[in-house]
C-alpha cells in the first residue's frame, strides 16, 4: 500500500465503490489513514510487514462506523438503521503448514459469532483457494460459476459458509471468464478472492464481478459487487452551521465589524443597554460580516500534494496495464513497467518535495500554530469510531442515538451528594453594601479570558468584546451592575450545551465512559470572573488582619 493510497483512492472514486477490503497492506500497526478524496483505509497488522488487511470507506460511511475488531479485521457500521458488518481477510497460501490454516478459520469462526444474528454480514478476503463450479449438494451456499477445479483451501471456504449459513456471491453470477478470474501471474488465470453474505441477504446483491484494466494491485483483481440495503426512513440531523468569529484575530475583519456594528445601531458608538437587542444585532452582523461555515468538510491534509499531472501518469499506467492484459508480449509488459516504476518515482520525489517545504514553513514562528493543527488533524484522522451513533442502556443492549440520550448518566453524576461534604450549620450571614462594579475590574477581567474557546448557547465568544474595546467595556460594565442590583441574569446565560466527551478507555458505547464538558456563555464566564477577583481580593484582606491580630491561619 506505500505510495498507492491515492491512486487506490482515485480508483475507488472513479469506479463508484464505496467500500473496499484490502489485503497484502504490509503496514505493521493498528490504525486508521486519510488516502486522499474523502476515502479513509482502517488497517491491521500484528506480526510483521509480510500481509496485513484492510478496509477502506468513503468519506460519507467513515461517520458511521461503530468499531473496529483486530481478528481478520471487522468494522460495525450502522447505516439508517441497518446494522452492517464488513469483514476483510487473508488466509494462508497453499503451500502453509495446516495449523496455521485451521487458526485463520477459528478466528473468523470467532469473529462470526461476536456478530448478532439480525445483522447483515459481508466478508471480502483473498481466501488462497479454489471453490470451482460447485455441485447439487452445495447449491444453498454457491452457485455454479467459479472457475477450476476444487481444491482443499476451496472446500474449506465452502465448508465455512455451509457453517455459517453465507453464499459465496462471486459464483451466482453468469460472466465472461475475465470477468470472474481474481488472479493472474504468467500463465495462471485463478478465482482466490471472494465475497461472502449471509443466505437471507444474497437477493440484496443485484451484482458481482471483476473489474479488469486496474493497476493498483499487479496480480490480483478487483472483485466488485451491488448491494441494496432496505433502510429506514430517519430524520438526519442538519449540520449547523456557525458564524465564522476567528476571523476577528484579523484587524482588517475587526474594523470593518466594528463599523457595520455601529451601522445596524444607527450610528451610536454606545451599544444599547438592553442584552437581548445587543446580542440579537452582535449575531446578525457576524453573520453578514465574517459568514458562516458551510458545513462541508475540510481539505485532505494528508494528499494535498496530489495534482493533475499524477493523475495523467497513473492514467498512462492504467492503460498500459489494460493493454498487456489484453495482448501478453513482452513489449507491452516492457511499456507497463517502465511506466510502473516512472509513477513511483514522481509521486516519491513529490511527496518528499512538498514535506520538505511544510516542515520549513512549520518551522517558523508564524508557522507554530499550524502545526499543532495539523497534529490535531491528523489524529482525528487516526481514530476508528470519529462520531458515536449507538449507545449501550442499562441492559447493555445497542440501540440508536437519539437527541437527549445519555441525560439520565449525567443528571446522576452531577446531582449525586457527597457525603463526604458536610454542611456547616449556624452560620450567619454577612449583609453588607456591595460596591458598584467599576470599568477596570472589567477590563482586567477581559484581558484575562483566552480566545479560540468554543461558544455557548448564545453564539457571542469573547473576541467581540475584545474587538469592540472600550465601547465593550462601558456595555459589560452597565449590565453586570444591573445584574448585580436585580439579582437576575439574562435567560440566554442560564443555558448550556453538555458536550460527552470520550475517556479513550472503556466501552465506546458506554455513557459511563464519557465526561460531560459544558459549553456555556462567554459573557456569563466574564461576570463570574469579575466576582471571582472581587471575592479573593476581600478573602485575601480578611487573612492579612487575621495574621495582625496574631488569630492564625485558615
């Protein structure tokens, strides 16, 4: 797979497949990859860099996916409703020791059984055998259009879906010999790769073939088929879309924000001291000024140096490839190979050209805060399951995610008593006057708050005040001593969006395993945190007269 992952990508957007088992990766590891076009490969390898399996999703499943399992490679996706497994494997080769070949069965008789029996199943494996046309007594698994005769490593595969009650659907198809062949080195022309699905499921498939004229693998084919899942009818959820307030850090941005904010206020430099009518104008000229995200996703960082010239090498290379197949002179094999090693070549030099110079531009000072981007990036990009939708209920049985699942989790953790804490009963309370609160407690508070923070419900973070300067500062002060004199916040401030986010141990599909991190007001932190000085200012000078009068300390 070094080196192919865009090609393979290119491929799989061209030939319309949306998923692809792999085998031969020769990748050591456990771990998920970006390989350009939306496309994302989930790998596994435990021994050396010799086989290796895969699966590779396009960008509109990668969401979808449950979890991953490490025997012979298996990934959950749930799809509308429709729970569906995908499973890659490659089994030993002929010429194996037979306990390794009776292992490679026990684990995908393993793998078989951790799958519920309601849930559809298809498994795509470079099985090193020959099933061939089949005969009466096997008709409930396979049809009779293999290729060769049976051999061992073939009756086993049969012997498996006969087990497992699975249909090998490459053989229920009548095609063409080229279009069933999987494997051809020299002079042999095989059928080793294979597509298995449950019986119950085998008339959801309209169709199964090979796809010749690929240069991605060099000896083995594509072996394509057209599944149809009958799915239920869900509200999909909108992707929101937010306004884009990390264009502030822009001067440019933020003096033409400060001008249509004073525009929609006509013409007043002083913002209104109403926090409903400011925030509603806030918002809406943030959305006129600096736009809102699309919703679409971001660009592939991981084949950005991908361009139009190596997709016109790789398709001279796919062309030649389709001529030596078709007419097998030495001439012909002469001009795919020649082509073969100039594509390796031109991809190596370019990717190491265009790393070379991201790591001298990560390098520099202006170049810091891309890189921990970029880390960022890539190991969301490494993750197996990105976005959960299904959890586990008490019971631990799997069901959908709906809006307001896992409130009944954190409603406990947050509202259960320690009983550790006692109260301290008898304690007067101290009535004072409170003293207004003045612009430089506001300002100082200000400068303390960090930007980039994600916002709350009421969609203002705190880049606008810092924009706005002075003009904020007079606004925040007029509120929080309103606030203060009422003894009422704003009803936007009582809000808050609760965030799960995962522990990374554990079930994945256990509320039990995530903290709740919530999302709340920006302009409600900036009050706590003038309260907040206040209260250690006054707590700080009650200890220094503690310490005059000789009382001790706390």
């Amino acid at each position: 797979m070094t080196g192919k992952g865009r090609e393979l990508a290119d491929m799989m957007e061209r030939r319309k497949v949306d998923i692809l088992c792999v085998q031969e990766t020769r990748w050591k590891g456990n771990k998920a990859r970006s390989i350009g076009a939306g496309f994302k490969l989930f790998y596994y390898e435990v021994d050396s860099k010799r086989n290796g399996v895969g699966v590779v999703l396009k960008e509109e499943f990668v969401r979808n996916v449950l979890e991953v399992s490490d025997r012979v490679m298996s990934l959950k996706l749930e799809i509308e409703g429709v729970m569906l497994n995908i499973v890659s494997g490659y089994a030993p080769q002929v010429g194996c020791e037979l306990e390794e070949k009776e292992r490679f069965w026990s684990e995908l008789d393993e793998v078989m059984e951790s799958i519920p029996t309601g849930e559809r199943v298809v498994i795509g494996a470079d099985f090193n055998g020959h099933v061939g046309e089949g005969n009466r007594s096997d008709e409930e698994v396979m049809g009779k259009f293999g290729v060769k005769e049976r051999n061992l490593e073939g009756q086993m595969v049969v012997d498996f879906a006969k087990r497992r009650a699975m249909a090998v659907v490459n053989t229920y198809f009548q095609k063409r010999e080229e279009h069933r062949v999987t494997y051809k080195s020299g002079g042999r022309r095989t059928q080793v790769d294979y597509i298995l699905c449950r019986r119950g499921n085998l008339k959801e498939i309209s169709d199964c073939k090979v796809v010749v004229g690929e240069s991605v693998a060099r000896q083995h084919r594509m072996v394509v088929c057209r599944m149809t899942l009958m799915v239920c009818k869900t509200n999909r959820s909108k992707i929101e879309k937010k306004t884009k307030w990390w264009k502030l850090k822009k001067e440019k941005c933020c003096e033409e924000f400060r001008q249509k904010l004073r525009q929609a206020l006509g013409g007043q430099v002083v913002l209104p001291d109403d926090w409903e009518t400011t925030a509603e104008v806030i918002r809406e000229t943030g959305r006129k000024v600096l736009g809102v995200s699309s919703g679409r996703r971001k660009e592939d960082k991981e084949t950005w140096w991908w361009n139009e010239e190596f997709q016109d090498s790789i398709q001279r290379k796919r062309l030649a490839k389709k001529k030596w197949d078709m007419d097998r002179t030495e001439e012909n094999r002469q001009e795919y190979k020649e082509l073969q090693h100039r594509v390796k070549r031109e991809v190596s030099k370019a990717k190491q050209k265009a790393y070379d110079e991201l790591y001298t531009r990560l390098d520099t000072r202006e170049g810091e805060k891309d890189l921990y981007r970029l880390a960022r990036q890539r190991d969301r990009d490494r993750k197996d399951v990105q976005q959960i939708r299904v959890i586990k209920d008490r019971d631990g049985r799997v069901r959908r995610v709906y809006r307001g699942d896992g409130r009944s989790t954190f409603e406990e953790l947050m509202n259960e008593e320690n009983e550790r804490e006692k109260r301290v009963e008898g304690v007067n309370s101290v009535e004072q006057k409170v003293d207004k609160i003045r612009k430089d407690e506001v300002r100082k508070a200000l400068k303390r708050m960090k930007s980039g923070k994600a916002v709350g419900p009421d969609d203002i973070p705190v880049e606008v005040w810092k924009c706005l300067g002075e003009a904020a500062v007079e606004f925040l002060t007029s509120l929080f001593n309103r606030v203060l004199e009422s003894e009422k916040m704003p009803e936007e401030w009582r809000r808050s969006v609760l965030v799960p986010i995962f522990k990374n141990k554990g079930d994945v599909q256990s509320c039990s395993n995530y903290r709740g991190i919530k999302l709340m007001s920006h302009t409600m932190k900036l009050w706590e945190r003038v309260v907040e000085a206040r209260l250690r200012k006054t707590w700080r000078k009650r200890m220094i007269e503690c310490q005059e009068k000789s009382c001790g300390t706390v």
